[in-house]
C-alpha cells in the first residue's frame, strides 16, 4: 500500500500543464494514475510496460484474464499496437474517434502478454475528453486503463469514486469532476466477420450498423444469465461487474406492469426486514415508496439514464440498502448498454412483468 494518492484537480476543458507533466512523469515511471475520459474514470498505466501493469492488476483486485482496454492520443499509435488495420477499421475510426468505441484488433510483438492477459488481440481506443488526451501525449506511450474501481464494483464516474476504491492503492488521480457518458465505451471485435459487439456501450449498435452494415452482437450483450466464456477478449465478458454490494433484482416488461411488480417486491422485502431500494425513472418516482428510492432520470433521454447509473448504484452502498429493485428500460440505443450493465450487476436476478 501507498501512504496516499495525490490528488491533482485540473479544468476539463483546458488541463494545466504543469499538473498534466506531473501525472506523465508518474505514468512514465511505471506508477499508476487515474484519470478521466468521456464514459468512466480509467486506471491508467503504461501499456508497454509490463511490470506497470501487472501493479495495475494488482491494485484493481483484477482477475489476469481480463485484459485492459490500451488508450491511445492519435491514431497513428494504433499501426504500432496492431498487426494489421483492416480498412473497416480506419473508416470507423475516422467517423467515431475520439470517442466511445473500442476496437479490437491482432496484436502487434510490441505489446507485452500481461497488456492483453496473454490474447492474440488487442483492445484500443482514443478517448474523447481533453484531460486523457493530454495525459496519454504527455507521457508518450500508450495507456492501458480498464475504469479505476475496484474489480467487480460499480465503474466510477467521479474522483470521490476512485479514491472510495483505490485510495492508498494508486499513484494519483486527476479530479476533472463527473465524467458525461457513464458507461463504458462500446467494443467491437473486427477479427471476426462480421464485426461483432462484445460489449455494449456509449456507441450505440445502431451507428456502427449504419456505417458497417452488417455487425452482429455477441451473446453476451444480450444475456439474461449468465453465460460461460472460456476467454474474454474484452472487458465486461467474462467476470462479475458493476455490481453493488447490496443484492439487486431487475424487473422488466411493459412500464406499468413493472411498476406494480416492483411495488409488490420491494413490500415483500420490507416484511422480510431488507432495507429496499428502488431504481427507478423520473416517470414512474412517485409511484413508490420503499426505503430509498433514487431517478435515473426521464426514460426519453437515455443518455441522462446512462451518465447516472453507477453514481446511483454507488449511493445505495453509502445509503446502506440491502436490495436493490431495478426498473428495466428499453434495450435501444444507449438502452442496450444501461440494461447490459443493470442484469450484470443483479448477476442475472430478472423478473418479468405481465400485466
């Protein structure tokens, strides 16, 4: 353990400089930092270096075949990275770089083993947040960071998140407040035909489609329990995430029906003595009186349901909620990747809802 970790504020739009060099010197010295990009705050260490990032490993709690995603500043870093740039590659990085969408290529010789847990393929993308970029050419390498949590708890969309979980574990972190996406980047496998979403995320199914055509989604983005992968090529796969430390159920099936099934459990939980939550929309909040009840915000703006997901999970630990009773939402656009998130943190807990 460290005797603490720095925490260095910084403007998200304009970072100071002399606090971005701090961090690079950090990062180039094989130390830890955590920093913020447009979905979730990242742990970043430098990819290339292998014993930075078996201490990221180790900090994380993270199991070892679970590989990091590797951070880049432009996209040329990525012919170093890869074996091979497939030309549906460079399209999509020019439309959707930076921002939420992680590709998934075959590695290059330069990456070492630990940096893709020992895979063929490497897990790449270029953040869209002012403050990542300049630490990621600041410290001139390339950054892996899987969010700076630890390892199965909810990802974390703020510096109070990180250091909840990581204080004394990590170097540093760089405070640029709440981070606007919420979850994850979207990863897409391109050595595979067709393409396919390994996870779904902040780019949603929908746009790669219009730009591909063809990209099929795995079954695990889609899963309503749990399914066995022998290796994961991306984050979100394989091991338990996102969750809480109290017990979540997930209810879904058409708004009013869910309503009701989730008035009926959180009464039924409340006689068997749980502190009940209720996660619910800005629609249905009033409808319900359990012990702490918290909005995702309206169901006609997905993105505000996404950027508060975690945030609201992490409140019902600080609130000391036993269960958890979760609203589903429609699984489209962002939908898809909230609702990946919210079965995955209930460990496939799903109740449907009959009217």
């Amino acid at each position: 353990m460290l005797e603490k970790t720095l925490v260095l504020k910084v403007e998200p739009d304009a970072p100071n400089r002399e606090v971005i060099r701090l961090a690079a010197r950090i990062i180039r010295k094989g130390g830890l930092v955590a920093f913020p990009t447009e979905t979730v705050y990242g742990l970043g260490a430098d990819a290339l270096n292998p014993k930075a990032v078996s201490a990221l490993f180790k900090a994380k709690k993270r199991p070892r075949d679970n590989p990091p995603i590797v951070h880049v500043g432009c996209i040329s870093d990525v012919y170093n990275l890869a074996r091979e740039v497939p030309s549906k590659a460079e399209k999509l990085m020019e439309i959707f770089w930076p921002g939420p969408l992680t590709l998934i290529f075959k590695r290059s010789s330069n990456v070492p083993d630990v940096t893709v847990a020992g895979l063929d393929t490497i897990a790449v993308r270029m953040p869209k947040h002012n403050v990542a970029l300049a630490l990621i050419m600041e410290s001139g390498c390339p950054i892996a960071a899987p969010s700076a949590n630890l390892a199965g708890k909810p990802s974390p969309t703020t510096a109070e998140h990180v250091l909840e979980d990581l204080y004394g574990r990590i170097d540093a972190v760089l405070d640029a407040g709440p981070t606007h996406v919420g979850v994850e980047s979207t990863v897409l496998d391109l050595t595979v035909t067709p393409p396919q979403i390994l996870r779904p995320g902040g780019t949603p199914y929908e746009a790669l489609r219009e730009v591909l055509g063809e990209v099929e989604l795995h079954p695990a983005a889609l899963a309503e329990k749990e399914l066995t992968i022998s290796k994961a090529r991306s984050p979100g796969l394989k091991h338990r995430h996102y969750a809480p430390k109290a017990e979540m159920v997930v209810v879904e099936g058409e708004l009013s029906a869910v309503t009701e099934k989730i008035k009926e459990l959180a009464e039924d939980y409340r006689r068997k003595g749980f502190k009940v939550g209720v996660l619910a929309t800005r629609e249905t909040f009033a409808s319900y009186s359990a012990d702490v009840v918290k909005s995702l915000g309206s169901r006609s703006n997905l993105a505000e349901i996404a950027r508060n997901l975690f945030k609201a999970l992490r409140e019902f630990d600080s609130e000391g909620v036993g269960i958890i009773v979760a609203e589903g939402i429609p699984a489209e656009g962002l939908g898809l990747a909230v609702m990946n998130r919210l079965r995955k943190a209930s460990s496939y807990r799903i109740v449907k809802a009959s009217s």
